[in-house]
C-alpha cells in the first residue's frame, strides 16, 4: 500500500490500527518491512540488472484478473493462485522493489504460503506469501496514478515490459498470474505485447459495487468526498450532500463501458468472464475453466466440491435514501446509453 494514493494518510493509519482487523495489521508490518531491506534491494539491484540482459522469450502463459474496484478481483485472484500451478507477486517479493526476480530466486524457498484465508483489506492480502497487486511494478511502465492508466505506452517500455516478465517466467518456470484493478485499462495493450497472454474478467452488479465504494471511501479516505477506485476523482459540488453518489455511479458505469470496449477487441478463446455472483456460488467451473484452457493444467476436483463463498455484501448496507440514489443514477445512465444506441 503506497500511502502517496491516500489525502489522508495519518487518519489512514489510525484507521487501521483501530479496526482490530489482522489484515490491515499485517500491512502496516509489510510496510515496515520494506523499509527495513532497502539497503539489500539496492544490493541486489545489480544483479537483477545482469538478470534481465540475459532475457530469453518464454512460451509460459501470463493471466491478468481484471475488474473494476470492489467487484471480486482479490477473491478471485486469491483463489486462482491457490488452486493453481503459478507464480505470483507475494508480499514478501513486493518489498523488494528493484529487484523482485532476483529476491524470488534467492529467497522463495523461504517464503511462506499464502494464508489459508481469504480476508482482504481493500485490495490487500494478509502474509508475505498472499498474492500482490504489484503495483510498485506495474508503475514502472503505466506510472504512479493507481486509478488511471495511459492509452498507451512507448516502445522502449513495451520491450523493457516483454524482458521483464520474459525474465520473470523463465526463472519461476511457472505460467505467471496477477490482479491489478488498472490493468482493466489496458488489456488490448496487454494483448500484443504478450503472444500468449489471457485475461480472467469479474463483474458485479454495478448496484453493489457502488454502495462498496461508497463505504470503501469513508473507511480509506475518511470521507465520501474523495475518491478512491478505478477511475475515481474528488467529488467537488457542495449544493447537493449527495451528488457524490452520482458521481461514482459515473465511475462504476465508465468502468464497465470501457471493459466492455476492450473484450471486444480481445480473442474470445484468451478471455475468460464470469460473475461475481456465480463465482461467489461455484467458484470450481471458473478455476477448472482456466486451469484446462489457459494452462493446459489437469484441475484436481478434490478440493473444490465445497468450496463457495458468501455473496453477503449483495444487500442494503447505506440508508434508503443512499441507496435509492444508486439505483436511480445507475438506471438513468443506462436508458441513457441505450437512447444513444437508437
């Protein structure tokens, strides 16, 4: 969690020390920890240097889990890298900011696996073995904006990208997989860069995703007035205390259209979509879905016959008043769109 993303970073932090929640607690010792090994990651910065000089193409598939913020991206990411044989971003390698592929090989024999829970704080897993966003990593070629992504980039990135991840794959010699909510705005990009790339899209009714992104910024910001999430902005009309609703309803919606617009220019056969909903009730067709189809990898049904989650966060947790609002601005700016269609 890089706390330049956050108005408020101080009231973050009391935030998170008076939740009891053992996530956030965990973060803020992640967050230690990285400060603690900077001297070894300059060290080692070198060598991950040498490392990528010698990059070979690797025919290892790369996964990317997209989505709009608070739609079921970390759950699916979480459960993904536990049934199946990838690698992954941990928090452990995350700490090591200049030299992730050099700190794996010296050090992933002694990182620990991924929590068996799958509690998570706004996008952030428990222990140094759960699955990262990679955030520190991705902003080397998208940049520091967590919410918004570039059209595109420059060439020299693109290369820098394919050497990198070309490095990564062939030094784990496993197919690699990630969650990074920006990601979602550039998955055509992604898509040629990488000749053997596949994407894994959960969507969620936007009704929901609202109302979470609407407590999701009073617990992270301290305020319903900043934004926080893919594609988020301040909220600056003062006349009406609940135009804010509005405005992340606009968010929620141009999310999705732009997801939309990106499937469609994606091989169907490299795109994989499934509900939040149905995930949540049987969550075993997805992980089997892409085990066999992107990772030509044999599902054991064992484990997954009573694995589901609970779809709780589907109902009313704001006031009426909220609430209706959400689905009022939802609805208009779907007949909206459906008028523009005519």
């Amino acid at each position: 969690m890089s706390y330049s993303n956050f108005k408020d970073p101080v009231g973050l932090l009391k935030r998170m020390l008076l939740s009891g929640n053992k996530t956030a607690y965990s973060i803020l010792f992640r967050e230690f920890f990285t400060k603690l090994v900077v001297p070894i990651d300059l060290l080692l910065r070198n060598s991950e240097k040498r490392k990528l000089k010698k990059s070979n193409d690797s025919t290892l598939p790369i996964i990317l889990v997209l989505g709009g913020s608070r739609s079921g991206t970390t759950l699916l990411y979480q459960t993904l890298e536990r049934y199946l044989s990838v690698s992954y971003i941990s928090n452990f390698i995350a700490s090591f900011v200049n030299s992730p592929i050099t700190a794996f090989k010296l050090f992933h024999r002694l990182i620990p696996k991924s929590v068996k829970s799958y509690q998570s704080y706004f996008g952030s897993v428990q222990g140094f073995g759960g699955p990262n966003d990679a955030f520190f990593l991705w902003n080397r070629w998208l940049g520091e904006d967590r919410n918004h992504a570039p059209e595109d980039i420059s060439e020299e990135s693109k290369v820098e990208m394919r050497t990198f991840f070309n490095t990564w794959l062939n030094t784990t010699k496993k197919p690699f997989l990630n969650k990074n909510n920006r990601n979602s705005l550039c998955a055509p990009m992604f898509d040629k860069i990488f000749p053997n790339i596949f994407f894994v899209e959960i969507y969620r009714d936007p009704i929901f995703v609202a109302q979470s992104i609407i407590l999701s910024r009073r617990t992270v910001q301290g305020s319903d007035k900043i934004g926080w999430g893919l594609l988020s902005k301040d909220f600056e009309n003062n006349s009406d205390p609940l135009a804010y609703i509005d405005d992340i309803c606009r968010q929620v919606f141009e999310v999705n259209r732009i997801l939309a617009v990106n499937r469609a220019k994606i091989d169907p056969n490299k795109y994989f979509r499934v509900s939040y909903e149905d995930f949540c009730e049987n969550p075993m067709d997805i992980i089997k879905l892409v085990g066999t189809q992107a990772l030509d990898q044999t599902v054991d049904d064992t484990d997954l016959t009573n694995l589901k989650f609970s779809a709780a966060s589907n109902g009313q947790r704001l006031t009426d008043e909220e609430f209706n609002r959400i689905k009022s601005c939802l609805k208009d700016l779907q007949n909206k769109k459906e008028l523009a269609k005519k």
